[in-house]
C-alpha cells in the first residue's frame, strides 16, 4: 500500500464520497430545499396575518427534523455493509477512523447548511412578513430562542441515529433505524412525562419534553404555570445531548471496526 498522509488518504476518501453519494445527496437536498420553499414562502404573499401560512411554518419543522436529518445519512456508511456491496470499500487503503471521517464530513457539508437554510427561510420569512404589517395587526410568531436551540441539538442527534444505523443493520437499514429511532424517543418521552406527573403531583395537564421545561396545569382555571429548570442544570442540558451525538458516532466507528475485522 502506497504510503501517504492521512490528509491525503482523507481528501482521497471524500472525492470518492462524492463521486458515489454526490448525486443522490443533491437529489435530495433539492428535494427537501423545494419542500422548505412550498412550506414558508406563502408567508411572503399575503398582506396580513394568515394562519395557515403560521401552521405551515411550524409543519416545517418536523419535516427539518426527521426528514433532513436522516434522508441524508440513511446510506452513509451502506458501502461498509455486509455481503458483495462492501468489498470494494472493506479492502480501500485506509484506516477504519479515516473512512468513517470521510463519510462523516460529507454527511455533514449537506446537513449543516440544510439547517441553516431552514433557520434562515424561518426567522427571516417572518421578519420580512411581519414587517409590512400595520403595528395595529396580528403578526406571525417565530419560534422561540430556546425552541429553536432545542431543535437543533434534536436535529443532530437524530442525525447520530441514522448514522450509527446505516453500518449497525445490514438490511433495510434505514426503515429498522428509524422504527427504533421513533420507538425510542416514543418511550423517552413517556417515562419523562411520567416521571414529572409524579413530581408534580399528578395536575390536571402537563406538557413535558425531554431536555425543555414543563408548562403545568393545576386546576380547571387553566393557568399555565411554566416550570424552568435550575440555572446550574442549563449547562447539562446543552451537554447532555452533544455527548449522546458523540456516542453514537463512537458506536458507529465500533461497528465498522467490527465489520472490518
């Protein structure tokens, strides 16, 4: 085997990236950027408040959520798959962290400006739109700073999933990924919720999410009382769920060790 730097084994790996997936991942980002558009330009086109416009601004956001952090990475490391497809990439010259670098790096070139794009198309939509309305009329609300930052570390662990998923299964990657995926945050949230009704004395309502605050209802008043956590827990949280995103990479990088062996 030819002896070179790894930089260059790396930049190596990603024009082979490239040329592989660089099709199917423009496919699909224009796939998901036309979406983006039919979703938050009508904001654009109305001269006063439309609710629709608002609910599809909000129906955006899970389809940045489930769609563009996995359409992606449902095939990022596939070429290391069992069976006559991954040979080729099994025997190529390099080691196992730099090919899954490689496949890691250009998943990302994709997936970071997809999300930006949508923060962009969100925030500034809305700005431009409330704007040309009458101070007197109703205008559209973004979403808040702290939804858009819990969105986003949401995004890119999610993301982590279907990474780890496209070399953990051999078969039908992507649809078991995403069933334990789904399945997995479907528990999450119940043991959260349930875990917070018990703490907080089982209120009429109660609307809790994994990472985020509470808002509870006591009594048939309906007063929302909004339940933040403890300053000192704010750090944890952003932590938390960067260290859960490392992890499974980690996992992943395990895996294909494991395929290569």
């Amino acid at each position: 085997m030819r002896k070179s730097s790894s930089h260059y084994r790396i930049s190596v790996l990603i024009r082979l990236e490239f040329d592989q997936k660089g099709r199917n991942y423009l496919w699909v980002s224009c796939l998901l950027t036309v979406g983006l558009l039919v979703m938050t330009l009508p904001t654009l086109y109305f001269d006063t408040y439309n609710h629709s416009c608002e609910l599809l601004q909000y129906a955006a956001i899970p389809l940045v959520l489930i769609f563009g952090s996995s359409f992606y990475t449902s095939t990022a490391l596939t070429d290391y798959a069992a069976g006559n497809k991954g040979i080729f990439a099994l025997m190529t010259p390099a080691s196992t962290a730099e090919k899954m670098l490689a496949a890691l790096l250009v998943n990302l070139m994709f997936l970071i400006p997809f999300l930006v794009l949508f923060w962009l198309l969100h925030f500034g939509t809305i700005h431009f739109a409330n704007a040309r309305f009458p101070a007197t009329h109703t205008k559209y609300s973004p979403v808040t700073r702290e939804v858009a930052i819990y969105v986003t570390y949401c995004y890119f662990l999610f993301n982590s999933v279907i990474y780890a998923g496209s070399i953990y299964f051999t078969k039908n990657s992507y649809v078991k990924t995403l069933a334990s995926a789904l399945l997995g945050a479907l528990a999450l949230s119940s043991v959260n919720t349930s875990f917070a009704k018990y703490l907080a004395s089982y209120p009429m309502m109660l609307g809790a999410f994994p990472f985020g605050g509470w808002n509870v209802v006591r009594d048939s008043s309906l007063k929302v009382y909004r339940v933040h956590f403890p300053d000192m827990a704010y750090s944890w949280l952003y932590v938390l769920p960067a260290l859960m995103v490392l992890g499974l990479w980690l996992v992943a990088y395990k895996r294909l060790q494991e395929k290569q062996l």
